[in-house]
C-alpha cells in the first residue's frame, strides 16, 4: 500500500502543501505536477529510486514545523526567512533581488572594498540561482538579503561564507550607502552571529577587512571581534578578525 500524506503549510498567509510518500511513482508523478514532496524512507523501499529528490524522512510523526515549511519553501523556489531584527528581516536572496544589489552597488563607497556585480544583469540573476541550489541547499547558510521591514525596501547583505585557503566561516556584510549611519550593520551583524551561534553551531568565525576600511574595521571591534594576524588574499592586504562563541 502507498503511503500518501498531505501537510498543510503556511508561509505568511498563504496557505499549500507538502505532499508526503513512501511511493517513488507516486512521488515523480506529483513532482512534475508541480507539487512540493518528501520522501517517507523506511526498509520496505529501500529498493525503489528517490535520486533527485532534496529531502527525505524517517520518521513522518515527527516533523517539526520549521523543518516542513523550510521544505515547502526550497521545493517551491520560496526563500528561507532566516531571522528578524527590529528593523530588517533576514531572509535567502532571490533572483528579483538583483535589480536592488545593482542600485546598491553602484555607489563607489561600496565597490571601493568589495567585488562589484556581474556586467549583465542575467548573469548575476544565474548566479543568484546557482547559489540556491549550491550554497543554501547543500550547506543550509549563505550570505543572505538584508530587507527593511518597515518599507520592504532591499538594503544590503549579511551572512556566513567560506573562503577559499581558510577553514572558519566567514561573517560579510554590506549596508547600502542611503541606509548607512544608521546602526543597521550592527544591529544586522549582531543578529547574524547570533543565529551562526546557536543554529548552525559555529564556534568560531572571522572576517577579512582592508585596514584602510575603517568603518568596518571599528564595527568588527564593536562586534567582540580580536585582530589575530595580517593576511595576503590575491594581491589585497587584509586584517583577519576573530570572534569566538561566548559561553
């Protein structure tokens, strides 16, 4: 017998479903109908093929909500909304968030310290695509859109990556230039560090800053972060910044 589950989801007022089956037929056939689904494994289908399928359960009375509706989300191209702070919202970046990073970055202050965009407009949007499937799907974190909660306005960026010939994850984070002076860096970072402490269960994280970058230099000192040595990346010079988990 098929087993076949329907679970209701709420994302902000909209209401779908997450279809759960133990089925690979039942399963393919609801996933090129467009529907949500998880796989329900357990002994008697471990011969059946479920490759291509992101998630996967073995116990199904025993879901969390946070788990169903993260699901739901990836499965219907959705972001995450990763945390909320007093003023901004935290959420994954999605391809109709390029229009802003473009107004963003193109103030000089903020390519002066960090690479600019993509020169075409659909490439950063691939790009943004293929960091959903890459970094958020496979690793669960990223660097993530920073949203004004107040006008829905996007304002910048903040999260979690890794840097090629270092092993601790790395805090960035970019606040466009009409929303700056304005404490939502620290108060974006602050919330970011957090969640990297208590969810994703980082011990410790760095951040690479150019020394001429001064507001970002005090910032990371704000932020309990120590300056541990100086370090060579390409042909840049940055200070390497450390904080570890408060106990």
């Amino acid at each position: 017998m098929v087993y076949l589950k329907e679970i209701e989801v709420d994302t902000e007022g909209q209401r779908g479903v997450l279809y759960l089956t133990d089925d690979a037929g039942t399963a393919r056939g609801l996933r090129e109908a467009g529907e949500a689904v998880l796989i329900y494994l357990h002994p008697g289908n471990r011969d059946q093929d479920f490759s291509g399928f992101l998630f996967a359960v073995e116990d199904p009375e025993d879901l969390e909500p946070e788990y169903i509706e993260r699901a739901y989300r990836r499965l219907k191209g959705l972001p995450w909304n990763i945390l909320r702070t007093a003023r901004c919202l935290i959420r994954e970046t999605v391809p109709e968030d390029v229009e802003s990073f473009y107004q963003i970055y193109s103030h000089p202050a903020i390519t002066e310290y960090m690479e600019g965009l993509y020169p075409e407009v659909e490439e950063e949007r691939q790009y943004v695509r293929d960091y959903i499937e890459k970094v958020y799907t496979f690793f669960g974190f990223g660097v993530w859109t920073v949203v004004e909660r107040e006008s829905g306005a996007v304002i910048g960026r903040a999260g979690f990556s890794y840097r090629e010939g270092f092993d601790e994850p790395e805090l960035g984070f970019i606040i466009g230039v009409p929303w700056q002076r304005r404490g939502y860096a620290e108060e974006v970072c602050r919330a970011v560090l957090a969640y990297g402490w208590s969810a994703l269960e980082f011990r410790q994280v760095q951040a690479l800053v150019e020394p001429e970058n001064i507001p970002s230099v005090r910032l990371c000192e704000k932020l309990g972060f120590r300056k541990a040595e100086v370090v060579d990346v390409g042909k840049k010079e940055y200070y390497c910044f450390v904080v570890r988990k408060p106990y």
